[in-house]
C-alpha cells in the first residue's frame, strides 16, 4: 500500500503545481469579478477595433500603390478595368 501512496501523492503533487501553472484560481476570480471581466473585454474589443482599421488603412494604401504603378505600366486589361472601376466610382458619386 505504501508504494502506491507514494506515487499517488507524487501524482497529486504534479497535478496541483500544474494547476497552478495555469493559474486557475485567477481565471476563477476573473469570472467572478464582473465589472473587472467586462472592463477587460471592452479594452480587448477596443483594440481589436483600432488593430483592424490601422490594418486596413495599411492594406489598402498598399492595393492602392500597387494599381497606381498598374496604371503606369498601361497595361491593356488592366488599365481598361481599373478605367471602369473609375468610371463606375465617378457616377456613383
């Protein structure tokens, strides 16, 4: 009985430092604390909301640059959709 009390007590030792690795206690409390969840939450969205447009602007800029020098290059197939793409914009407008 002894041998299996030791590897029982040494299987419960990893398990409770592994539970504390992941700090549940604190995701505990986190959930119990709902103003501090929700304020964490709306500060999370909130960047996640800037991140995105900072993203887009950049990708865009870059699409843009990129049908820039298309344009430059006339390339026929090209140059003539990007010219509809602008004339479809323009009478939109």
């Amino acid at each position: 009985m002894s041998i299996f009390h030791s590897k029982l007590e040494k299987k419960i030792d990893k398990l409770s430092q592994k539970i504390e690795m992941i700090k549940i206690n604190e995701y505990v409390l986190l959930m119990q604390d709902t103003k501090k969840l929700l304020w964490k939450n709306f500060l999370a969205g909130i960047s996640r909301g800037i991140g995105s447009a900072i993203g887009f602007t950049i990708l865009g800029a870059i699409v843009l640059l990129i049908l820039r020098k298309l344009v430059l290059l006339n390339i026929p197939v090209i140059g003539n959709f990007i010219k509809d793409i602008i004339e479809i914009v323009e009478q939109r407008k």
